[in-house]
C-alpha cells in the first residue's frame, strides 16, 4: 500500500501555513499543566500556532489572553512560567481579569483617550478549559467542544489520571529538525522500538507485533462525510489512550515508588495519544509519567517539550529532585533516538523523493493521512 503523504506535505511553507489555519488554530491544544499556575498571578506562557499566549491566574480564576500589550505590543508576561500581576514591563498598563485594561499611568496626560477609546481596550481572549490537572486552550472565535474533538472515555481517561500528577514538574525543551507529522507517525508505529530503540526502551518493554485486519478496506478508500461534523467525527478516532500490548523485560521495583500513590499501580505501559501533537505515557505503571508535547515551528522545524514528574507524593521526601533528574535523563535519551531518526528522515526528504510503501499494521497512520490530505487539498472546514 502507498502511503498518501507525497513529500511536499512535510517541506512546504505555504502548506504549514494551512495546516495552522485549518488545525491548530480550531482546535483544542494542550497548553500546560495546571499545578504550574495554582496560586494567584502565577502565569504561563506559550506561543500556540503562531500566537503568543498567556495563562494568567486571577485570584483562583485561570484566563488565557494573547501575551501581547495593546500600547506598544510588548509581550505583557517573559519567560516559561513566574509570578507576577498581568502588567506591562514596557509602560505598565494592566489589565484585569476580563482582559480589559485596568490602568494606565497618566493616561490623563499622557495618552488623553476618551472614555470610549479606553473601554475599547481589551486583550483578545481564548477558550480555556481544564481536564484534571491539564489545561487545553482552542484559538478560535468559536470553538468546538472539547467533547466533540475527544471521546468522554479519553477524556475521562484524561482527567482521571493526571489527578495523579505530583506537582513537582521537570521541564526541559528540544528544538528538533523535523516535521511535527513525522513524530505522530512514529508514535503510532511500534514496530521501530525494537530497531531504534534496541539498549533503552526495547529492553524495558516488548511490544506484540501484529497486523490487524480491522480497517484496512476502510483506510483505503476515500472520506465520505465531508462536512466540519463528518470530519471533526473523523479526527476524534485519532486519539486514544489505554495500556499498550506490551510485556515487561525487565520489571523492577525502586525505592521511590513506595514514597508514591501510584494511578491504577499495575504493570502496564499506558499511552495517552491526544491528535495532533500531545503525546503522554507511563512506563511505569502509574508511578511516574512524561509529557511530550510537539510544537509545529516551521516546516522542518519542531519544539520537542518535554515534562516528567511522578505520581503524587505520600509526603516529601530527600531524593524527589535526583528521582525526577535521572528519568528525565532516560526520557531524553529514548526520545533522542527518535529525533535522531526524525531528523534523518527529514533531511532525506525532497519533492521528488519516492512515496512511502505501507504495511498491513500501519493502517492508523493511513487513515489519519486520508483525513489530513483531505483537509489540506480541499476547501472543506472542521
């Protein structure tokens, strides 16, 4: 079976630009995590599709605003995350919770706007919504449900587990040379663990391999419900979340796991998969998690941002940080292996390069390509 992703789909501007308009700024996004703006003016901020935003805490009441001052256009908030009233570094206009501004030094003197010019002034606001300890925000003027682009099961799967998150949180980014569709590609695709990832994860965990007949016919043929329901239905199949058919190699039990409640606390490798970018796991069962989300830059570009933190503390405790610094470290090294990989991938790429050849077992992958090349070669909406 020939893949329908022809080479341009992965190196052309004009083409990431549509996907931005037409995905990433319709639907709901992860946006960070919740513990990381629990007291009041604590912040996030983020650049979501091109945009730059901010997660501001109001007194327990969390707004997202584009991060981006109506004076002079300075970002209000810098940095990752901190804490600090939303007012400009610039000339410190501030602004409230609904967005609008607040104060502005001698505006009298200075600025003289009249009553109607200062009530026009209120920063851009966006959907903003919480799934236990995850925040999603969506772009648009009018955003979808959440429950329209995940199913109540994923999302209750969603909510349910990161309960559990401690708020203890290590962040670290990479900036990988890849396109982001080449990521979920590969996510979606467990046959690579053992060749690329053969002395780190393909040690820990054997994945069953199989092929599986369900879909296959389907994912061969073309969309048949183009309208924004039809194709929102469509995109809500492409994430999933559960624990992978996997046998522990080398199961073992440390001694931090006991300073933890673990979520569910049995053997499993539970992979949440939430289109288009948001990748979670736990490889241990419940006892610690990773985040990776991937954060489309340029056509060969994408931000690989990773978060990992266990399960909730039972109290503190001496070697918290050394437990968080030494997963991190395993969870980069398995994702450089995939960014390496990516990477090569990529710079393999040019528009004439052959079309992929698929197997039987990649039948995900091709029916996300059908809705994806559907979506970016015709008009049609979600």
């Amino acid at each position: 079976m020939q893949s329908r992703m022809h080479p341009k789909y992965y190196l052309s501007q004009e083409i990431f630009d549509r996907e931005q308009a037409k995905i990433f700024r319709k639907v709901w996004l992860f946006a960070g995590l919740a513990s990381l703006v629990s007291e009041n003016n604590s912040y996030l901020t983020r650049k979501i599709a091109g945009v730059p935003v901010v997660i501001q805490n109001f007194k327990g009441e969390l707004k997202a605003f584009e991060n981006i001052c109506l004076h002079r256009s300075a970002p209000l908030q810098q940095g990752f995350c901190g804490r600090r009233a939303l007012v400009c570094p610039y000339h410190a206009w501030s602004y409230d919770s609904s967005g609008a501004v607040r104060q502005i030094p001698d505006c009298d003197a200075l600025y003289r706007f009249n009553d109607g010019e200062r009530q026009s002034l209120k920063l851009r606001e966006f959907a903003l919504q919480q799934v236990g300890s995850l925040l999603f925000i969506n772009l648009s003027s009018d955003p979808m449900p959440l429950e329209t682009q995940f199913s109540d099961k994923f999302i209750k799967l969603l909510e349910d587990s990161s309960k559990q998150y401690d708020t203890e949180v290590m962040f670290t980014t990479w900036h990988a040379s890849f396109n982001w569709k080449l990521v979920y590609e590969n996510l979606r695709d467990l046959n690579h663990v053992r060749y690329i990832h053969p002395k780190s994860l393909g040690q820990a965990l054997k994945f069953q391999k199989h092929a599986s007949d369900i879909f296959i016919d389907e994912a061969a043929g073309p969309l048949t419900d183009l309208s924004p329901a039809g194709l929102r239905t469509e995109m809500r199949r492409f994430s999933q979340a559960g624990a992978e058919d996997a046998e522990y190699a080398q199961a073992r039990h440390y001694a931090w796991m006991d300073m933890v409640e673990p979520w569910r606390g049995t053997d499993g490798y539970y992979n949440w998969l939430a289109y288009p970018n948001l990748h979670i796991a736990s490889g241990t069962g419940g006892y610690s998690f990773s985040i990776e989300n991937h954060v489309p830059v340029s056509p060969g570009k994408t931000d690989v941002e990773i978060y990992y933190f266990t399960a909730k503390k039972k109290q503190p405790y001496a070697t918290s940080h050394q437990v968080l610094l030494s997963h991190m470290h395993y969870s980069k090294k398995v994702v450089g292996e995939d960014i390496a990989i990516l990477e090569a991938v990529q710079s393999a790429l040019h528009p004439d390069a052959p079309m992929p050849s698929q197997g039987a077992y990649e039948t995900q992958n091709r029916l996300v390509e059908r809705w994806y090349t559907t979506l970016m070669e015709t008009g049609h909406e979600i």
